[in-house]
C-alpha cells in the first residue's frame, strides 16, 4: 500500500516546479497499531506539515541559498497517488462493500443489474456510460461524511449501517474526512489521481474488460484472408494472430490464450 503525495518540488532545487513528495514509509502492521489506520496516520503526518499554527507546507517558507541569497518554496498538496487499497483505507470509503463502489460518481452502483433495470439516475458500475456518470463535487462528498457523523448513535445501528452503505463511506471518527482542518488542502474528489498502473492494466483494471469487450464484437467479422477470400475472425484465428506476438523478455501468450477463455466462449 502506497500514498505518494507530489508538491511542487521534490529537491529543493529553486527553479523546478513540480516533483513528488513521499509523506511517509510505514509499515503496514505499524499503520493498524494507529488509532484510525492508515488514515489516522496520513491525518497525523498532514496536521503537522499543514499546521493551523505554525509551519504549513501550503502557506510555505524562506530557505537559505548561498550566501546573503533565500528563496522561497511552498508545497501546496496538488494530488496524491494512491493504489485501490490505499484510497480505501486512506479515506474510509467502502468501494467494493458498499453499494456504491465509486467516490467519484453519485449514482453508479454495486449491486445487482436487475435492479436498477427500471431506474433512469442509477446505473450499474459494469452498464454505465461516462454521459450517466453524475460526479460528486468535494461539497456533496464532505456532506455524507458529515451526515453520518451526525446522525451516529441517534438512529438504530442497522439503519446507520444501510446509510454508510449507501453512501459508499465509512464513518470513522479517527480517519481524516472529519478532520475539518485538512479540507483546504486535500480532498479525495480533488486530489485523487488514478494510478495507470492498477486502474488500467492490472488484475482489477478496465484494460481486460475493453480487450474482452472488443474481441466480442469482433468475432465473426469476415475479414480478408491471406489467399483474399473472407473469413469469419476466430478464437482459434485469434490464437494464430497471438503466437507471432513475441515480448520483450522472449514471452509469448499461451497457445490457447483465447480460446480457452470462458467469457470469449460464452459471448
Ligand atoms: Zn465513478
């Protein structure tokens, strides 16, 4: 789990701009002996580098540079890249086990399609299109959070469970969503900034689903074929296309790559 979080610079270098700031390596058994987590432990680090008193990264300060010579540098926080896990834990939100698994969206759900068949605002996560997204603003994200803070301990525990729920956030009085202070200069609609890596091409990433999207509807399309006659485009054909690819480390696909794949065979 890992929260890079880029300031204008890195190396106090006076004319570079931008950089990455690494806030902190802890490991993560010593990240669950603190009171709120991972959370509670960026909240901590944030308070002291973003001080309503004194020292702020944001507000910024005068260093030294030879002789008789300052300048003047300043880290205000512009966005932080995080994997899944780490947004989870870092912000309290549900993801997967809430019916909404997105921060950004208000109305994109997890739960079965069948029930939102008949719905014109809500929209299964794996059937929506960017033009249903309705996006959260940093405002109405921070007005669930502080709703369910709110209304903790006045209405029954189910009740508040089915809320947090619905919300896709967890209420965690430790965690830095309810620490008002730090909203200024992080907010996870703002800052947060979809790691590549893991959103796109690993396990859990939207690559898959476009490439499997995209074989289906090409199966059965008649293409020209070497001799200049049409044929349909096969799993089998497919697999033929895939053994020429070769990578980098000398790697190919597995010979039967995609017509052993159950989601090409059923369509
Ligand atoms: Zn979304």
């Amino acid at each position: 789990m890992h929260i890079l979080v880029p300031g204008p610079i890195a190396r106090l270098v006076p004319l570079q701009k931008n950089g990455w700031f690494v806030f902190s390596y802890v490991k993560t058994e010593d990240q669950n002996k603190i009171a709120g987590g991972l959370s509670g432990l960026v909240k901590g680090i944030m308070m002291f580098l973003f001080s309503q008193k004194g020292f702020n990264l944001a507000v910024g300060m005068r260093l030294p540079c030879g002789k008789d010579q300052h300048f003047f540098v300043k880290f205000p926080l512009l966005c932080a890249l995080q994997d899944e896990k780490a947004i989870k834990a870092f912000n309290n939100t549900k993801r997967s086990a809430g019916w909404k698994c997105c921060h950004d969206c208000k109305n994109i759900m997890n739960t079965k399609p069948s029930k939102l068949e008949n719905d014109d605002y809500l929209h299964h996560y794996a059937l929506a299109v960017p033009s249903q997204f309705d996006r959260h603003t940093t405002e109405t994200f921070y007005e669930m959070v502080d709703v369910l803070a709110e209304v903790h301990g006045k209405i029954p525990t189910g009740k508040f469970e089915l809320l947090e729920k619905a919300y896709g956030v967890s209420h965690r009085p430790d965690g830095i969503l309810l620490e008002k202070t730090l909203r200024r200069h992080y907010s996870i609609i703002d800052h947060t900034y979809w790691d590549p890596m893991h959103m796109l091409l690993s396990s859990g990433g939207v690559a898959q689903y476009e490439i499997n999207a995209f074989v289906l509807a090409i199966l059965g399309v008649e293409l020209p074929g070497p001799d200049g006659t049409c044929v349909p485009v096969t799993l089998e054909a497919l697999d033929a296309f895939g053994q020429q690819v070769v990578f980098s480390d000398k790697r190919r696909l597995p010979k039967t790559f995609f017509s052993k794949e159950d989601c090409f065979n059923q369509g």
